[in-house]
C-alpha cells in the first residue's frame, strides 16, 4: 500500500476512533442522531472570532460533541490554544514526524470544497457535498444523471461512491440540484454515516 492510500485509510478511520481520546473522555462518536445539548453548543458573543472562526467552520464537521463543548468551558486564550494543539496531535497519524498529515489533508478538503462545491453566496464548506468531501475525502467515483421528480421535470444528480468507509461497506450518496441553481442537496442518509445532523440552508 502506498503512503497517499495509508494516510487516506487513517484519515477514515481517526474520526470515529478519535472520539474517545477527547479531553473530556466521550463515551460516543458524532453520528446523525447525536446532538449537543444547548447549554454546551452555543457560542460566547465573548469568545474572539479567531477561536469562534476555528470550532464553527475550520472544524465544524470534524470535532465531536464532547470536544465542541469541553472547547466552550475554556475561559483563557492560553488554554484554548493548547487544546487546539492537542486536538491535532490527536489526530497526527505519524506524531513522530514535524508533518501532520490529517490536518494539511483537513485543509485541503476545505480548500477544495470551497473552490468546487460554493454556490451563490454560500461557500464550499457549508454545502452539502462540501460536508462529506472534507469528512471522507474525494469519493472513488462520481456518477452524473438526471433524476425525474413527478415524472415530468429532470434535476441533475451526483452519485458519489466510496468503496469502503467503514468496516468494509460500500457508501454510495445521491446529491441533487432540486433548485437547478447549483444547491446540491443529500437526498437521503444512510444509517451508518458518521456525521452530525446536515444542516440545509
């Protein structure tokens, strides 16, 4: 196995086997069920843009629950640093080396979305299909068709296939231009996809 396909198996894996190495101990990984209660996922007007910059679009789709709300009980900028430290080094692949691999890949995914999957005025990373690029990477293939809605109007579709994101399965997603405006939208989430609620705008 090459090291591209080595550091793409850890980049699949860390996310859900992460979670429990939090600082807070989680007992769980985010799922599309999960939810964080109110009074650990809102936002400090007082926190400084950079940090809330940070957990609300550098992150967003990557820190678990546990991690967003042990970050929000943090009340100096000292310690909010270090726990973005650790939170890296957590998932640094090869801790050994001055290279952290699942970030420079993090932000790269976000630098993707952002340049392929924006619309109108709303950026890449908050899209749908930019959700899922940055958190598993690019699919294995990519299926375009038109989907009937009422047997009358077409819409086109994206059908992004992954062969192998968890315990084997193959995850196969159907994103759709219902507005034909470039919003593509998941239709559908299979149970097993390890992600927070999306969230449509």
């Amino acid at each position: 196995m090459t090291l591209a396909a080595s550091v793409r198996v850890i980049l699949h894996l860390l996310p859900g086997a992460l979670a429990v190495l939090s600082i807070c101990s989680p007992s769980r990984a985010q799922s599309f069920a999960g939810s964080t209660s109110p009074d650990t996922s809102v936002v400090s007007d007082d926190l400084p843009r950079e940090y809330k910059q940070w957990l609300n679009e550098d992150v967003r789709w990557i820190i678990t629950p546990e991690e967003r709300a042990a970050f929000l009980r943090l009340g100096h900028n000292q310690d909010r640093d270090r726990f973005i430290e650790e939170f890296w080094k957590r998932r640094d692949p090869t801790p050994d080396t001055v290279e952290n691999e699942f970030k420079e890949e993090h932000y790269r995914r976000i630098a993707y979305a952002n340049m392929h999957f924006g619309w109108q005025k709303v950026q890449g990373w908050e899209t749908d299909r930019g959700r899922i690029y940055i958190f598993y990477g690019p699919p294995d293939s990519i299926k375009v068709e038109p989907v009937v809605i009422n047997g009358t109007s077409a819409r086109k579709t994206e059908i992004w296939r992954f062969q192998s994101v968890r315990n084997g399965q193959e995850l196969n997603l159907r994103f759709v231009d219902f507005c034909g405006c470039g919003d593509y939208r998941l239709l559908g989430k299979p149970a097993y996809l390890e992600m927070p609620e999306l969230h449509h705008f």
